[in-house]
C-alpha cells in the first residue's frame, strides 16, 4: 500500500488503551510495517465489511475524502 504525498491527507490522532497499542506496534515491527500502514489497512478493511453489510457498498458522507471539515 502506498503512502500519500506529505500534506496530501489529514492526520487523525486518537489515544488507544495502552496494553492495546503495545500489542498492536509489537506485531505491525514483527511484520516489518509501520502503524501507519496497519492501521490505515486496517481503516479498509473496516469500511469494506460495512459496506458489505450495508449491503449497497456506498460510503457515508462522511468518507468523501473532499469535503471540508
């Protein structure tokens, strides 16, 4: 997966348990990735199985990635 041009897309921050973060760098460093790049697959993968469920595959507004907040 390839990552955006510096200043191409916003920054998200949010503050995950901290067992849970450990955990989560300790296997993106064992598979050679960065937690960028496992959460950002992560970010997919969560949208297609809602979209799946949704059953129509469109995406919420709030996913267009033009709209200004």
């Amino acid at each position: 997966m390839g990552r955006p041009a510096t200043g191409q897309t916003r920054v998200m921050g949010f503050r995950p348990p901290k067992p849970l973060r450990d955990e989560f760098e300790a296997l993106a460093a064992a598979e050679d990735r960065t937690p960028s790049d496992a959460l950002t697959e992560a970010m997919h993968d969560w949208v297609k199985k809602k979209q799946r469920e949704r059953g129509a595959g469109r995406q919420p507004e709030e996913a267009n990635p033009n709209q200004v907040a």
